[in-house]
C-alpha cells in the first residue's frame, strides 16, 4: 500500500469546516465505500448521493428562512 497515513474522518471534517450534518454524513460515506460498517460500497456511494441531495434541501430551507427574517414575516 505504500505510505500512508491514518487520519480520523472527525478531524478532516474540522479542519475543512463541514458544519452541514448531511455533507459531514455524506464525506464519512465517500471516504471509506464498503468498509467502514456491514454495507457495501455501492450502498455507501447511493447513501452518499442521497445525503448531498438533503444537504442542498438544507441550503434552500436556510434561504427561504433568511429571507421571510428580511421581511419580517
């Protein structure tokens, strides 16, 4: 395997600020595909795509709630 390193996926999400629980879920998906728990990694990468999807629902959530806070509603 050459060289490598073992980095916790926690501190990866630290350090690049992934505060969205959906893309923190989805990167811990990406990261490992099939080995990190009892799915396989086809499982994982669909788990993976289906996470990003409620993390852009997320975002739309957030711009909607700015926005009635601008005007007051």
């Amino acid at each position: 395997m050459g060289n490598s390193a073992y980095v916790d996926v926690y501190d990866i999400l630290l350090a690049f600020d992934v505060t969205c629980p959906a893309m923190q879920h989805a990167i811990k998906k990406m990261l490992a595909p099939g080995i990190r728990g009892s799915k396989d990694a086809t499982t994982d990468k669909q788990e993976a795509i289906l996470s990003i999807e409620r993390s852009i629902a997320i975002d739309g959530q957030k711009e909607v709630i700015e926005r009635l806070k601008k005007d007051n509603l």
